[in-house]
C-alpha cells in the first residue's frame, strides 16, 4: 500500500526567505508521479509542482523546486523568496502510472510572516 | 488548466434530512470524478470515484447508501448525504483530471456540510 507522510504539522517562514517543506512516501511501484498541491484558506487546491519519478532531474516552477530523492524516497518542496500570497495548506500527493488513486500526506501549513 | 466548480460551498441542515452538493466540469468533459471528505487537521480521504454513466466505486468503509453518488452527464457528478447526522459533517470536495491517469487534479471550491 502507498503512504505519503508529512511531518511537519505547520512551518513560518519571514517574507522573502526560503522554506522547504519535507515529505516522504512508500510505494513498491517503480511508475509514479508526484505532486504539491496548495490549498489557500477558503480557496480550492491548486497544483504546485509535479514530478514524474523516472526523471531524475528535479522539477522546478518559478520560485517552486522540489528535491527527488527516488532512493530515499524523499519529495521535499522548497519556496524560494517567499511571499505573503504563500500562506497555505501544502499537501503532498503520490499516485502510481494508470491508477486514478492519489494518496496525499497529511499537510503541512505554512505561515508567512511579513 | 480546467475549471471545476462545486455547490453549494456552506450548507447547514438539520439531522435526519438529506443534502445534494454538485460538482461541475466547466471547461472540459469529465469521465471521472472524484469524492474526497476532508477532516480537520487531516489529509483528504477518497470516498468514491464518480464515472459518467455508470455505478460510482465506493472506497472501503464508505457507506454506498448514505452517500449518493449520481454522475448522469460529462460535466456533472453530485453527491448526497441522506439522512445526515452530525458525524456527517465536514469539507466535501470534488475533484476531476484532464487526460491520462497521471494527470494533475483539478479541485473544486470544497463544500463545507454542518449537520445541526
């Protein structure tokens, strides 16, 4: 069975400093893809950055880049000169190839602090 | 990306009584959509995956009979929570994906059920 974990409840962060948000996930898959989405408050989840696992280059959005360690089984999200607009909910999220199931970890809340 | 809106976002009943929320594809037709109930502090639980004319998949331990899942067009999924009960209350969001299976989910605003 997959899991996604997140282990950090809740994270600040001063405006303009960089973040990085920890997730790590199980599978026995080796086809899998891996996402960060952002839940603002009252506002639907939108997707942050995806990754697909047989890339071995780290996905990068803007001021958005994620660390892939496939060994380690390690999906971390760093937010680089981050901003007020930031504040939210972070979910991590796995689903394998061909699947419809998307497994998400927990959530981390993140503050900016201006 | 694809737009997917979902009705009403607050809705208070009283217990015993039943409460539709609809989720609407806007911009694109969905096959599949997705029930997932999120508790607070707590990640987002799949209940069922809705397909466009047929029976919807009810994820283990997920009540088939309280929670109605209709999916009769491309842009429409809804689901009804019969006989709703304070235990029912929640953050009921929906959601669909473009494409393949590895595509990225398109949520909805999230529906928020108090059951009084």
């Amino acid at each position: 069975a997959q899991t996604v974990t997140q282990s950090q409840p809740e994270m600040s962060v001063q405006e303009a400093e960089t973040v990085t948000l920890s997730c790590t996930y199980d599978t026995s898959e080796s086809d899998y893809y891996l996402f960060w989405y952002k839940q603002p408050p009252s506002r639907q989840m939108i997707l942050v950055i995806r990754q697909e696992a047989y890339k071995q280059q780290n996905a990068t959005e803007n001021r958005f880049s994620v660390n892939f360690q496939k060994a380690a089984k390690s999906f971390s999200l760093k937010i680089s000169d981050s901003q007020l607009g930031d504040a939210a909910m972070y979910f991590c999220a796995c689903t394998i190839s061909g699947t419809y199931k998307y497994i998400f970890g927990t959530g981390t809340r993140l503050k900016v602090l201006a | 990306g694809a737009v997917v809106s979902q009705h009403p976002s607050r809705v208070i009943c009283k217990s015993g009584t039943s409460v539709k929320i609809e989720c609407r594809s806007l911009d694109f037709q969905a096959t599949t959509m997705f029930w997932y109930r999120q508790f607070p502090k707590k990640s987002l639980m799949l209940m069922a995956t809705s397909n466009e004319g047929s029976k919807a998949t009810y994820e283990q331990g997920v009540e088939k009979d309280k929670f109605l899942i209709n999916h009769a067009s491309l842009t429409l999924s809804t689901l009804t929570v019969t006989s709703a009960h304070p235990e029912d209350s929640s953050f009921y969001i929906c959601s669909s994906r473009q494409g393949g299976a590895t595509g990225e989910l398109f949520f909805g605003e999230g529906s928020r059920l108090t059951v009084l």
